[in-house]
C-alpha cells in the first residue's frame, strides 16, 4: 500500500493546476487533505476537473479519470509531451482576433500538443475561466479581456508534468473506470459541485455513494468468481475431504486444509458453490484453462450430489 499521506509541499514543491475550472476545490483544500486516510492502494477521482486535489497531495500511479475528451487530451500530452505543449503555448497572443482565432478551431484535427496549449489558452483568456461548448461541441465562452493572464506557467506545466507521469489518465464515464480500475483497499475521491450541500445535494451525494458502493461489490463478485477456476485444485482438495468423510488434508507444500466436523453441511454449500463457479470460469476459456481440469472437478461434483443423497 502506499501511504497517503503525501509530503510536505516544502518537501516536494507545490504543484498548481493547469486550468481555472468551476466547482474547483482549490479553497478547500485545507479541509480536504486532512480527511484522506493515512493509508490505501491507489488514488481514483472519478470527475478530475481542474484536478485541484491530485495535485495539492500528488499521489503516486494515482488513477485520474473524466469524460470530457478534451480535457484527458491536455493531461495525457502534459504528461508525455509538456515540452511540445509549451512550445505551441508560445505561438498565442492574448488578443481578442487571436482568441476568436483559437477558438474558432476544430481541436479533433490539431496535433494533440497543439490541442492541449489551445484547450490552456483559452481556459486562460477566457470569460472567468470556464469550460462551455455548445449543442455541436463547441467552445463558445467569450474573451475575457484580462490585461495580462498567465498564459504559460512553465514551472506549473513542469511539476504537473513530474506527477501526471505516474498516473494511469482515463477519458471514461465513472462507472466504467470504477467496474474496470477499482480494487479493495483504493481510495475513490469524490466532489460535489454544489458550494451549499442543500437537501437536494445531500440526496444525490447519497444516492451516487450507493452507486459507487453496488459497482465495488459486483466487481468483487465477479473478481471471487473468476479466481474459482484458478484455485481449482484446492477446490478438488475440499471435495475430496467431503466425499471421503475426512476433516484435513496437508498438501505437499505444507498447507493445510480443514473441515470441522460441526462446520460441514456449511463447507458442503460453500464449496459446491465455488465448484459450480470454477467450472463456469473454465467453460469460458476451455482450450486454454484445459479442459482436464474442468472435467476433474465435473466428476468430484457428481460424486459429491451422490454423497449428499446418501
């Protein structure tokens, strides 16, 4: 596991984020750090934003993930191409002909560095900094008409570079990043836009918790289903325990396996249930789990609903 809690910013330097964003968490930041706990696998945000979070307490191989493919572009070639994205950066002026210029741009048919700097420029030059398109996609907030905005903050696009580096940068709706990236022990950080936490916030935050909540135990239903046709062998080991009406066996490696005498119309179900699943797993792939394997644990599971008869 990884600790959470990060370095100092003494320590590490302070990575800002790269754009100005509506709903950010920047002025929370002294109430939300404190709150990650002291220890987890990995780092999620689900809706990245302007990433205030990530890059105050810079987790390593941290999963960061939004829906919005513009916004996943500028990150991942911040990552692997910052040097490019400052060098396209400094072909902007901030002027209004410039600024309708840049906005008036397809950013599907631009390089993606060049796309990155523009999705920066525009976020920097724009009216207060937000993010807007309309019914076709388009960018379409107003020129902000500030005298000097920092267009390039390389020292910011360097340190944000450092840690977006470590992250795996997902464009994907949270529901697929959570069944597909989500494992027991991570750490899923969550942001509601809503300054005020009304009611109506409170029911949405609620209801989107037991959402996160169902997602994690189906993905570990599956994930215990799945390791069945792998631990096949231990499986045989408990049937064969049953069928011969013994309670332990010590395998060549040491381990042992025990079925208490009072416990084993409970081990009877459990381990049915695992078989039925093993097989399931191997069925699925047959040519190359081997189909020796499935057929070993086919003909114990005949034997064992004899027993159960008897």
């Amino acid at each position: 596991m990884y600790a959470a809690i990060a370095p100092s910013p003494s320590q590490q330097g302070v990575t800002k984020p790269l754009l100005k964003w509506a709903g950010g968490k920047t002025q929370l930041l002294s109430e939300i750090i404190p709150k990650i706990p002291a220890h987890y696998s990995r780092y999620i945000e689900l809706f990245f934003g302007g990433g205030a979070v990530f890059f105050s307490f810079r987790p390593e191989n941290g999963i960061i993930a939004d829906n919005n493919p513009e916004l996943i572009n500028l990150y991942r070639r911040v990552a692997d191409d910052v040097d490019g994205v400052i060098t396209q950066l400094r072909l902007y002026e901030n002027t209004e002909e410039s600024f309708y210029a840049v906005r008036a741009l397809d950013w599907n048919k631009l390089s993606f560095s060049a796309a990155a700097a523009r999705t920066i420029f525009l976020n920097r030059s724009c009216y207060n900094g937000l993010y807007r398109v309309n019914n076709s996609g388009q960018f379409n907030v107003p020129y902000g008409r500030y005298k000097n905005p920092r267009i390039i903050d390389e020292s910011a696009l360097l340190s944000a570079s450092a840690i977006l580096k470590t992250a795996t940068i997902i464009c994907g709706d949270y529901k697929s990043v959570v069944r597909e990236n989500a494992r027991r022990g991570d750490f899923i950080f969550l942001s509601n836009n809503k300054r005020q936490f009304d009611n109506e916030a409170r029911e949405a935050a609620a209801d989107f918790h037991h959402q996160i909540e169902s997602l994690l135990s189906e993905y570990h239903e599956e994930e215990y289903a799945a390791r069945q046709a792998i631990e096949w062998e231990e499986i045989a080991a408990y049937m064969e325990l049953i069928i011969k009406h013994r309670n332990m066996k010590v395998f060549a490696n040491g381990e042992e396996i025990e079925i208490p005498h009072s416990e084993a119309p409970a081990y009877f179900e459990w381990i049915l249930w695992r078989a039925f699943l093993a097989i399931n797993g191997m069925k699925k792939n047959l040519m190359r789990q081997g189909g020796s394997k499935s057929t070993k644990i086919f003909c114990l599971l005949v034997r064992l609903q004899v027993v159960a008869r008897i």
